[in-house]
C-alpha cells in the first residue's frame, strides 16, 4: 500500500524551437519554453509531467512557475500518488494562480499512479472512446504567401481541420481564409480570434466567409473573456457556434458560461486549471448539454499526451486542437501516442507510456 509513496520530484526547464513563429492576436513566440517533471514513487516507479507556462493567457511565466512548481512539489513528498484528487485540490488552494505548475506535476503524479498500477491514463478516467481520433491544425497569424504555404504543406499531410489564427486585421483575416479556401477543396475553419474581435468584427468576418462559401464550424473565443454577452450575441447573431476559451479558466467561469448561454462548445485545456479540475469542467460542461473542445498551449506529447488521455477516457469530445507537438521543431519523448497526419492514435500501456533522458544537474526536491 506504501509502494506509491512520493518520494522524489525533479524540475528542469526546456527549450524547444518552434518551427514557424507561433503568432496569435495575444502575442507571438518563437521558442516553447516550458518545464519537465518527473516524480518517482517508492517502488521506483516514475512519472513524466509537463508545464507549458503562457504568460498572455494566464500570466505565468517560466521563472515564476518553476518557483511555484518547486514549492508545490515539496508538498508532495511522502503522500500517496493514488491521493490524487485531494493532492490536486491541495495545489490550487495553496497555488491558485500558477495552472501549469500544478497541471505539469498533477501529470507527473497521475502519470506514475496509473504505471504502479499497470494501467493507462486514459482508464483512469473512464476508457470511454478509445479510438483514433482527428486534430486540426493551427494556422498562425502570417502574411498572405505564408498562410498558404504552411496551410498547402499541411493540407499535403491530410489535414482538412484548420484552425486559423485571427483577430488582428479583420480584412485580412477575411483574405487569408478566402485564399485558403479558394487553393484547398473539402476543407472546414475554426477561427480563433484569442478575444482580439470586436463583436461587429467577428460578426463581419462570419458573415464575409460564409459570403465566399468558407466552411466555418465555430467561432473560438472571438472577444475579451469577460464578455460574455458579447459571446452570447455573437451565437445568435451569426448561427456559428462559439467556443469559450480564455472565458473558462475554472469550474466557475464554465458555469457563468452556462448561465449566460454565452458558448457552443467550452475548450477544455489542462494548462488552464491542472488536470483533475478540467476533468471536472468537462463532466460539467457536457451535463450542461454544451459541447467539449480540447487544446493546448505550446505543449510537447506529454502535456498533450494527458489531454488525449481524457479524450479517450471521458469520451464526448468533438473538436480536438491537440496540434502543438508537430508545431515545434522536435520531440523530446519516446513512447505514448502516436501521429499519423491528423490522427492520433491511442496507446494501450500503462500511465502515459513516454521515455525521456533527464538530465543531471536538475532541481531536485525529496
Ligand atoms: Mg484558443
């Protein structure tokens, strides 16, 4: 019984280029720099764990979040991993502001328990929909030649699903969709305005795409997180359905969301809220009778690993945005699911089943 006691958290930082610069209305970026964890029980089994700390959404940075990571994890040492739901609750009342700490070492944590007990993270959940599943791809904000390059090369590779990233020009938002439209048949849009919309803006844009006969399936997160009238008009206004994004950060913003019958869809993303309080806005959000997105920040397999993971377990999720990993310019892990073009497809071991070379000189908390 004592065999899944915590007894060891290591902490390192990593920096993995990202292929082309990642620019949303919020802000751009060139590097994901996010942290690795990896906790080890007593029985010498280990977890892998990633932060992926935005600043623009959440206002944690790297620095600050491995401080609250390192605090946290000293917290940790010498309870059981098979705590998890307490532990995680522990965590954001002493951290409420640092989602990624706590979301990277939940991971670790989970990821562990489910190895000592031989069975996969997504069984933790439910083992609900283990299948093959689609994920778009993220189109950043670029110029015209660039949009379609990347938006070709992808297209290439099977992708259909294409999250543009909009928000800062509405006319060229609208050009840079139509062009897409007009070089790729038997292709659908998310527009993801990262709350840079006005409410006319957005309402223009819908309009201006279904003019051209652009395929848009939901209007992601097009004003400020805190409009949710603006969100609600925008609904009704262009018959879209609209994701709440930056609007839910907890269970309390999804219920406002609810209330305000302000989305469609709620996008669940772990980095947002840790792990174990997304799984509870999503059994919210779909006893709401809304719909379930998942996305990611700039997150490698792990972070993402973990977000799958509750797709398969939970089932009901119908868009997937869990690109990131094939944005960035490596992958630092070996093991757990697998991409073949826009699929992704489940693995059967036990935890997240991923490998990684942890380095020597690591923060280390015991
Ligand atoms: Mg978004």
């Amino acid at each position: 019984m004592n065999s899944d006691i915590i007894q060891r958290i290591e902490i390192w930082p990593v920096d993995i280029p990202i292929t082309d610069p990642f620019v949303v209305a919020t802000g751009a970026r060139v590097t994901a720099q996010n942290l690795f964890m990896r906790v080890t029980l007593k029985d010498g089994t280990h977890g892998v764990g990633e932060a992926a700390p935005f600043p623009e959404v959440g206002g944690e940075d790297r620095a600050s979040c491995l401080a609250a990571a390192q605090k946290l994890a000293a917290g940790l040492i010498g309870h059981s991993a098979g705590d998890y739901e307490a532990l995680a609750d522990h965590l954001t009342e002493q951290a409420p502001l640092f989602p990624a700490a706590r979301c990277g070492l939940e991971t670790a944590l989970l990821d562990a328990y489910c190895r000592s007990q031989r069975l996969p993270l997504w069984q933790l959940w439910g083992k609900a929909d283990v299948r093959e599943r689609e994920t778009d791809i993220t189109i950043p904000i670029c110029d015209l030649d660039k949009t379609l390059a990347l938006s070709r090369g992808w297209y290439t590779q099977g992708f259909r699903l294409f999250k543009m990233k909009v928000g800062t020009d509405v006319e060229e938002d609208i050009r840079r969709l139509q062009a897409v439209h007009e070089a790729l048949p038997g292709i659908s849009f998310i527009g993801d305005g990262n709350q840079g919309f006005s409410r006319e803006d957005c309402i223009h844009f819908a309009g201006r795409v279904k003019q051209f006969g652009g395929r848009l399936i939901l209007l992601e997160q097009p004003v400020v997180r805190d409009d949710l009238e603006g969100l609600h008009a925008i609904r009704h206004l262009t018959g879209i359905p609209v994701a709440a994004d930056e609007s839910v950060r907890s269970l309390d913003d999804a219920r406002r969301v609810v209330r305000m019958q302000a989305a469609d869809y709620i996008n669940i993303k772990i980095m947002k809220t840790g792990v174990i309080e997304a799984r509870r806005i999503a059994d919210f959000t779909r006893s709401s009778g809304l719909r379930l997105m998942v996305g990611g920040m700039l997150e490698t397999r792990i972070a993402m690993g973990c977000s799958f993971s509750l797709v398969l377990g939970l089932g009901d999720f119908d868009v997937l945005d869990l690109d990131t990993p094939l944005l960035l310019s490596t992958d630092p892990v070996i093991g757990g699911y697998r991409y073949q073009g826009p699929r992704l497809l489940p693995w059967q071991e036990a935890g997240l089943n991923m490998q990684m070379a942890v380095p020597t000189h690591c923060l280390t908390i015991q």
